[in-house]
C-alpha cells in the first residue's frame, strides 16, 4: 500500500469545472446587468499518485471515505480536510483498543476511556508483565497470547481488499486460533515462529516509511517486547491506510463539502435572515472603494469619460480577500461565510507579517551595505535566520517590537563586521551602524516608507495569485524585493488559493446576489430571481 511520498502542486484537488459551475454561472448570470462576465470556473483535473512500491495497492470507494467523514461528524475536520492538502490524522486519533481480553478480565474496559495518562499507563504495563510472566511459567500459559495473535490476525486483515485471494487465506491459516490453541495443549505451539509471520506479513503490507520499523521489528529477541512493537507498527499502519485513503479521495471530499456547507448556511440564512449582514459590508467596502478609484480615474486629464462606471464582481471579490491578510482578528468579526476558515486565515496573517519585516530588514540592508556583502549569499540567509528566530511570536500582545528590532540591527551589524573581516575589508564605522539600527527600529512606525513599499508589491503578488486560473500550474512572477522570502511566500500563497477557491466553490451564489444588490439594487435581484424560477 504506496501511501507516502506524494507531492501536491500549488492549487492541486481543486473541485472539478461540474462542481463549480453553480458558481460560474450566478456571477456569469450578471453580464445582463453590465457587469463582466469574468468566471471563477475551476478547470482542474484532481490526481491522486503514489510511489512506486512492491505492497499490493488498497482499493477504496468513495462510500467507504464517505463513511469515515460521517464517523468524524464534526464539519469542521471535514473542512480541514478539504483545505489543508497537508493534513493528516495523528496516532492519539485512533481509539485505544489494545488487549480488549486482558481489560475485561481486569474490570476496567468501561472506565478505560477516562482514565488518566498515567493510570493507562501502568495498566499496559501490568498486561505485558503478567503475559511476559504467562510466558515464562512452567508450563507455559498461551490464552493471552493467543487473544494477541487472534487480533492481530483481524488487523492483518483488515489491510486486504474485500473478497479471497492468497494472502488471505495465508494469514486465515497460519494464525488459525483453534488450531494454535490445541499446538498449546500439547506444548507444540511456536510463538516466535507466528511472530516471524507476522512480522513478514507487515513487511509485505507496509507503507514503505515503515520499512525501518520492521527491520528494528525483525531484530528484537525478546519475545513479549517483539508482541509490543507489532502492535504499535500495527497501529502506524492503520494510520498510514487512514491518510492515504484521505488524500486519495480528497477531491470527492472538496465536491461533497461544496454542496453540505452550501446547503447548511442556505438552512441558516433561511432561519436568520441577517447572517450575511457582516459578509455584506465585507463586499460592500470593496465596492465603494473600486467605485472611487474609478471616478479619480475617470476625473483624471485625458481619461476618458464614462457615464457609468463598470465594475468587475471578479475583483471586487479577490480585493474583500485581499483585505483578509491584513484584518484585526482580535478586534474585527469575519464575514459569516469566513468563519470556518478563521483560524488558518489568522495564522496566515501572522506569517505574512513576520515575512514583510523580513523582507523590509533585507531591503534596508541591501540598500546600505549590499555594495560592500555584494556575492555573500550565505550571510543573507544567516541574518534572514536571525531575524526569524527573534520574530517569533510576534503578534502576542507582550511582543516588544521595537526592541526586537533593535536587537535585530545589532546582530545584523555583528554578523556584516564578521564577513568583511573575513574578507581583509573595515568593519562598519559607528555612523553606518546607528544608521542601520535606526532604520531597522522605525519599520514599526505608521506609513514606515519600506514597510508600505513591502506591503504593496506583496498585495500585488496576492492579487496576482489569485486572478491566475485554478489549479494554478506556475506561479506569478515575484515583485521586487521579496526574493529574501520568494519560497515561505509563495507556500503563503498557495494556502491562501486554496482556502478563497474552496469559499468561492461553497459561498458563489450568495456572493453574487449580495453584488447584483449593491451594483444593481432590489430590482436586479428580483428579477435575477424570476428568470431563475422560470
């Protein structure tokens, strides 16, 4: 089962054109009223690639991922899944189920799941130490053992597809609970020798991360610590065949999301009719603000005069997510159809912030110094280092900017004085260095110059990323001056797509009767809403 080692592009399990085309065809739809007829139309063809591997390949339907998503039952994680092509459920996500035999015969399988760490803890001790002692008695006692075997043999299992085959009738044999059960009446039963199987078994079922796993397997002597470490590769296989199934069938999970989430806050909106009232001054900004830049235009000597203004939906809509980047989380409610996705908007937020200084930081330095670093590539990536470890945790409220900053321009002089050393050149003279210094401490100033410049060229790399069709197969070229921080900006970017995508496929229509109301008035809505009902 080939479950590692995929690798998405930027924008890649983007919902299919099918499935957008709700969306395409409400902002189309206001072509009638003057409007462009720009297209949010998605034109992607979902992959799902594995590596090469010598494990047979598990086959999955999309009942069957359908299904895990409904056992989640929590829209939010099934969100998560949609958005974040790097997610993937962790170990602790699987319930403990380990020795069920062993819980029962102690009493405790019912209040396991409230115990605490460390009452867990020793109660697996004691199951291991009172098989290790099973083991070791004279005679031997196997009823443990076997219930270990008896497991593992569903597990093993469980990672086959439906129907038989060779494999299957293999581990039905081998690990054949009656039949070990009466090798141990007669002291014939070999548990190292079931254990081998097992292991070789795993070996040929593994995802190949867990390679290294069955060889360490394959080396332990001791044979309750080898029964130990089975189960947990056991259980990091199971989760390699949860998440391989999540990123296989990640498109049809984006298709199903589009139509839940839509068909949940049409539910919403019909029970309080005022929950798209912040989405709507939301767009309504953006509006008004394309309506002014198109009457200083058109005010402009030269320009051509226009009785009446046109806007684009299409931009309106990318410049209301442009202004998510540069939202106060803490003090300014999201849109109602944003609220899903405010946390990982806020997160993205805070690391645009962090790269702006940095890039301010390496703009400043170039300016000042760069004649004299000029073909040091190592010392730019050193200071971009310093600068990003000492701007960690930024946007916590006891942050002290100014003095991080200023601790900045000292080490960046530190480190500058170093390499020119090492070069035979003078070091900084102190004006250069206050110079530096000072500049580095005003960045935090309203209207800082470097910093507006900085931001400017990073909203137009925004806008531009977000005006390239989806899924985007190159990225947009990079402004000047953010080279420093190309990579971590344009992984930004590429979350920050797939995040407006997603809300464009769900929240389409509502966005476009929100803009036929501002554009066009209550007469353009209703009659957008008679041709529909014919």
């Amino acid at each position: 089962m080939p479950f590692n080692g995929e690798k998405q592009c930027v924008g890649e399990d983007q919902p299919s054109d099918s499935d957008s085309s709700r969306f395409s065809e409400s902002m189309a739809s206001l072509s009638d009223y003057e409007c462009s007829r720009q297209s949010f139309t998605s034109d992607s063809s979902s992959k799902s690639s594995s590596p090469a591997s010598t494990s047979p390949p598990r086959v999955v339907t999309f009942d069957e991922v359908m299904a895990a998503a409904r056992n989640l039952s929590n829209m939010t994680l099934a969100h998560e899944i949609a958005v974040n092509e790097n997610f993937q459920l962790k170990q602790d996500a699987l319930p403990e189920n380990r020795c069920s035999g062993f819980y029962a015969d102690l009493g405790v399988h019912q209040l396991y799941p409230v115990l605490a760490s460390r009452v867990k803890h020793i109660v697996h001790r004691a199951f291991w130490d009172v098989l290790e002692s099973e083991l070791n008695a004279e005679p031997p006692e196997y009823e443990h053992a076997i219930k270990l075997f008896e497991e593992i043999r569903e597990i093993l299992l469980s990672f086959l597809t439906p129907g038989g085959n060779r494999l299957r009738n293999q581990i039905c044999e081998v690990l054949d609970t009656d039949l070990i059960r009466q090798q141990a009446e007669h002291s014939a039963v070999d548990i190292q020798g079931l254990a081998n199987y097992v292991i070789s078994t795993m070996g040929k079922l593994c995802a190949p991360v867990r390679d290294d796993d069955i060889r360490e397997l394959k080396a332990t002597s001791n044979i309750v610590e080898v029964l130990r470490q089975i189960f947990h590769v056991l259980d990091l296989m199971k989760m390699d065949m949860v998440n391989f199934t999540i990123r296989s069938l990640r498109p049809h999970l984006q298709r199903q999301l589009v139509d839940y989430e839509r068909t949940k806050f049409q539910e919403i909106l019909e029970e309080t009719p005022s929950a798209l009232d912040q989405t709507t001054e939301w767009i309504k900004e953006s509006v008004n603000e394309e309506l002014l830049s198109l009457s200083e235009t058109a005010l402009t000597p030269g320009a051509e005069n226009s009785s009446k203004p046109s806007l684009s939906p299409t931009l309106v809509l990318n410049n209301s997510y442009l202004k998510l980047l540069q939202w106060d989380y803490l003090k300014k409610e999201l849109p109602e159809t944003l609220m899903t996705d405010g946390a990982r908007l806020q997160e993205l937020t805070e690391k645009l912030n962090q790269l702006k200084i940095i890039a301010c930081l390496s703009l400043i330095t170039n300016n000042m110094v760069g004649a004299l670093t000029e073909g040091l590539p190592e010392l730019a990536n050193r200071l971009k280092r310093i600068s990003a470890v000492l701007l960690e945790g930024m946007n916590k409220e006891t942050f002290n900017l100014k003095e991080v900053l200023n601790s900045i321009g000292v080490q960046t002089c530190v480190e500058v004085n170093k390499a020119l050393v090492e070069r035979g050149l003078s070091t900084l003279n102190a004006e250069v260095q206050a110079n530096l210094i000072g500049q580095f401490s005003s960045i935090e100033e309203e209207d800082n110059p470097i910093w507006s410049l900085i931001d400017k060229r990073i909203q137009l790399y925004m806008k531009s990323l977000l005006c390239l069709p989806s899924p985007q197969k190159c990225m947009p070229p990079m402004p000047g001056g953010l080279a420093v921080i190309q990579q971590e900006l344009e992984e930004l970017g590429s979350q920050f797509a797939n995040i407006v995508n997603l809300n464009k496929q769900v929240y389409g229509p509502f966005y476009a009767n929100i803009l036929r109301k501002l554009l066009f008035g209550e007469e353009a809505v209703g009659k957008a809403d008679a041709s529909s009902s014919d």
